[in-house]
C-alpha cells in the first residue's frame, strides 16, 4: 500500500487524509503479525510529482520533518516490498520513506524551520559527526586489515567491525548490539541513513553495493560478505574476483 508519512507526523486541516494514511500502517502491521504478505510505504514528497512540486508546499513539509525523495527511491521501496512481501515483524510492515526531523538544538537551517514535538522525539535524527566515514574507527583500519587479509574470512571479518562501528554510529546503538545474524532493517535504518551506509561502504570500503542490497533484510554477515567481495582493496584471488 502507498501511504503517506503524514500518517506518523500529521498535517495542518487534513484529519481525514492523515487518519487514512494511518490506518494503512495499522492494517499493514495487522497482517504481518498474522504473517501475511503486507507493506505500507511510507512515502514523503516525490521531487516533481504531484504536491510535491509545488516550491510553497514542498517549504511547508520540509518544516514538518519530510525530505524530498526522487522516483528510484519510490522505485526500489516498491521493488523491495514485492520482493520481501512477508514482514519478518509488525513493526516492519511499514516502511518510512523520506521522513527525517532534525534534532532541535542541531543547529542546522531545517532545524530552526521545525516545530520541535517532544511526541516525536523518537524519531529527531541527530547528526552523525564526520568521523562515519573514515578509514579508522576506533583505533581500526579496516583498509589496512582489507589490504593485508589473506583469507575470505579475514576479510569478512574486518568488514563487519567496521560495518557495525558506523551501524552504531548512524542509528545511536550499542557496538555490542548489533548483531552479525540481525539485517540493518531491524534497527530502524531508513532511506536516508541507508544513504549514509552505502557511502561508507562506498568510500572507506572501497565496495560497489546498491540501495536495495542494503534494504534487503540479509544478515549483517551476509552483506560484510558482498560488501568484502567487491572490494578493491580485497586481493583478486581471495574471492575469485576477475582481473
């Protein structure tokens, strides 16, 4: 179901059209309890579509916490949803897709547009420093350890830590509860921290991943292992990898 993420924040003199939305979340919740194949997608503004083209509206969204997302994000949300129907908990039966509210003493200019709401607070993204994407993490150089690895196990192995140093630095856990056997879905990763991710893994692990491999619920280890062997810091001959 595409619904809308008015139906978590709200709007201004649209209790209808909110209820609506909300009610999508809740179905949606019902049937992946009982186990049955069901999404709601979340979806915030579309960038040239619809409401979300208009430059007064999109201003007054972006103070309610919504970002503008473009088409092939609605795309691999939709994608994903057909792919994965049945929702490993209720929770995960609805998806937010470009819904972030800025904490309120960030600083930021998106800041300052927002009405903070203590309600929700749960979901204030607080700003994540610069050291996410680096190449040491607490002492570790991941490209170091992926340069030196002489097993597809060594490998793997450097990047998982250093996958969830940045999965605990992104969505404020616990290194120690982030889990090899748990996917990154489990632990509230939306879009726009997914963006983040894959930037890592990008940059820092010098890997080639997409948006829907980091959506797709595998286990952590399964995507440290993509992620491993497409990295270019990883010798040929340990994956396999061609020349």
């Amino acid at each position: 179901m595409l619904s809308s993420v008015v139906g978590v924040q709200g709007t201004y003199a649209q209790n209808a059209y909110n209820t609506g939305n909300a009610f999508q979340d809740a179905f949606a919740r019902s049937c992946a309890a009982k186990g049955l194949p069901a999404r709601s997608l979340d979806l915030s503004m579309v960038a040239g579509e619809g409401r979300g083209a208009s430059v007064e509206s999109t201003e007054f969204l972006r103070r309610h916490g919504l970002r503008q997302i473009d088409i092939d994000t609605v795309s691999a949300a939709i994608s994903f949803s057909i792919c994965h129907p049945i929702a490993p908990s209720p929770a995960e039966g609805q998806i937010l897709v470009g819904f972030r509210q800025e904490y309120p003493d960030s600083g930021s200019k998106i800041a300052a547009l927002q009405r903070p709401d203590a309600r929700f607070s749960h979901i204030w993204f607080k700003p994540v420093s610069s050291q996410v994407v680096t190449v040491k993490e607490g002492g570790f150089d991941v490209q170091s350890a992926l340069k030196e690895a002489t097993t597809a196990e060594a490998a793997i192995k450097a990047t998982l830590t250093s996958l969830k140093a940045v999965v605990s630095q992104l969505l404020d856990v616990e290194v120690s509860t982030v889990l090899p056997e748990r996917n990154f879905i489990s632990y509230g990763l939306d879009s726009l921290t997914a963006v983040e991710l894959r930037k890592h893994v990008n940059s820092v692990l010098v890997s080639s991943v997409q948006m829907l491999d980091i959506m797709n619920p595998m286990p952590l280890l399964q995507f440290a292992e993509l992620a491993a062997s497409r990295s270019a810091l990883v010798g040929d001959d340990i994956f396999g990898k061609k020349k």
